[in-house]
C-alpha cells in the first residue's frame, strides 16, 4: 500500500478481514519513514470472497475485495514442432 508522499513518521496501518476464514493479513503493517509503500501479504486460506480494509489514524480508509479459489492444473499439447 501506497500513501502520496514520503512520511516523516513511520505510519502503523492496520488491517481486517470481513471473513478471515477465507483471507486474511497481518493484523497491522508499518510503513517507514522517508518512503511511501509497504508491501504486504494476502494469505488466501479457502474459497470464497473477503474485503481486506486498511485503516490508519488521520487517513481515509480503504479496502481490496478478494477471491479465493481451488487451486486447479491446466495441461495442453497435441501439436507438432
């Protein structure tokens, strides 16, 4: 996550999951001082869908949807070289 400017302050976010039995995250993240972003991870735990929402004091929160599927394999050939 991204925030306009360069903080001078690191900047705790924290992050919540409307079905955590589907997705989930850290509970908070840090964005350090002198940058603008964090990477974070979505851990996808079984389908469905979920909103992960980040929210930080004295910013405007905001939020992913995310959909989680089974993992599935795909196999293709036949052709000639």
């Amino acid at each position: 996550m991204y925030v306009p400017n360069n903080l001078t302050n690191p900047l705790t976010v924290s992050l919540t999951s409307t079905n955590p039995a589907v997705a989930s995250a850290a509970p908070s993240v840090v964005i350090p001082s002198g940058i603008n972003y964090v990477y974070w991870t979505i851990n996808g735990i079984a389908p469905g869908s979920a909103r992960i929402t980040a929210s930080a004091t004295g910013w405007s929160p905001t939020a992913v949807s995310v959909v989680t599927t089974t993992p599935g394999l795909s196999v293709s050939g036949g052709g000639t070289l």
